[in-house]
C-alpha cells in the first residue's frame, strides 16, 4: 500500500489522464472544471437573469460529482493521508525564491508567505488573482485543463491557441511580475 501514499510516476498519473479523456471523448463529455461554475449558478436559478446560465444544468451533474471528488481528495491527501512528503525542487528555484523573501520552498506546497499571512498586500493579491483567472477563463472559455487536456484531446484549434496563450502567460508571470511583486 506504500505507492498510494507517494508521488505517482507522470507515465501513471498520464495514463489515467488519457483513459478518462478517452471515456469521456467515448461518452460524448467535455472535461473543464471551470464550467462548474457557471453549472453550480445555473442549479441556483441564475438562468431567470442572465442568458448564459439558461442551460440544461443536470446533463453536466457529473462534473459537479467530479469537483466534489476533488475536493473530498485534497482533503483527505492533507489531512488523512500519513506521511506526505514536499515534491522535490530544484536547489536553483530555492535559491531563487529565497532573493525573492520566500523562504518556505521546498517546505510547502505553497507559499505560506503569500498564504499564511493576513496582510492587506497578501489579501490583495489573492484577490486580484481571482479576478484575473475568473475573466481568463471566461474570456479563453475555459480553464488550463478544459484546454489542455480536454480541447486538445479533441484537437480544437482555438484550445491549443489557449494553452500556448496560458504557458506565455505562466512564463510571463514567473520571470517578469513575480520578481516585481515580491520585491516590493
């Protein structure tokens, strides 16, 4: 039972990808977990306002099964699951997060300077943060794995288009505003 407790190797986590996606393809579903969103407003009667949640919402319950799923999993992986162990990171990152003030690399999954501390800087990030990924998403149609592993299973142009636009904003973030932010 000891490979359920550690880090699965990327050819098994990407074949359980491919087998679901090829299930889903199979069962005429589209995998984004974005559209729970606009699924989960549409159950709670946002359809009466606003034409874009005026849609069959119970054809995609079994997203809303999936982001349950998910959210059960990330629970039990942090509090139930013994042992965890941080994924290994470059000493070259650390070194580099540390100029920038975080510390905690390496240590933690995330950045407890960013999210471990209340500030009205921290908060505002978070905040701003949301907005952005929240009009992204909805401006790409969707979310990095809507895209990337749903679109491009499907071969769509316009997703391929969106993970390129994803992966330069990603480099964007990390090599320009990331130093920007956090050198303040």
């Amino acid at each position: 039972m000891d490979w359920l407790y550690g880090p699965w190797p990327w050819y098994v986590g990407g074949a359980i990808v491919g087998l679901v996606m090829i299930f889903l393809i199979w069962m005429g579903k589209s995998f984004g977990f974005s559209s729970n969103f606009r699924t989960i407003c549409s159950a709670l009667g946002a359809g009466r306002t606003c034409a874009f949640f005026d849609f069959n919402w119970k054809a995609q319950k079994w997203n809303l099964l999936f982001l349950l799923g998910a959210i059960i999993g990330g629970f039990l992986s942090a509090y139930i699951i013994p042992n965890q162990s941080m994924p290994d990171i470059s000493p070259t990152t650390i070194e580099r997060l540390q100029l920038l003030g975080i510390t905690s690399g390496g240590e933690s999954y995330y950045p407890t300077e960013l999210f471990g501390i209340w500030s009205f800087k921290n908060v505002s990030l978070l905040i701003l943060g949301g907005i952005l990924v929240g009009f992204g998403t909805r401006y790409a149609g969707g979310c990095t794995s809507g895209h990337a592993i749903s679109g491009l299973s499907d071969l769509q142009l316009p997703s391929l288009i969106a993970v390129i636009g994803f992966f330069i904003g990603g480099l964007f973030m990390v090599h320009v505003l990331f130093p920007l932010i956090f050198t303040i």
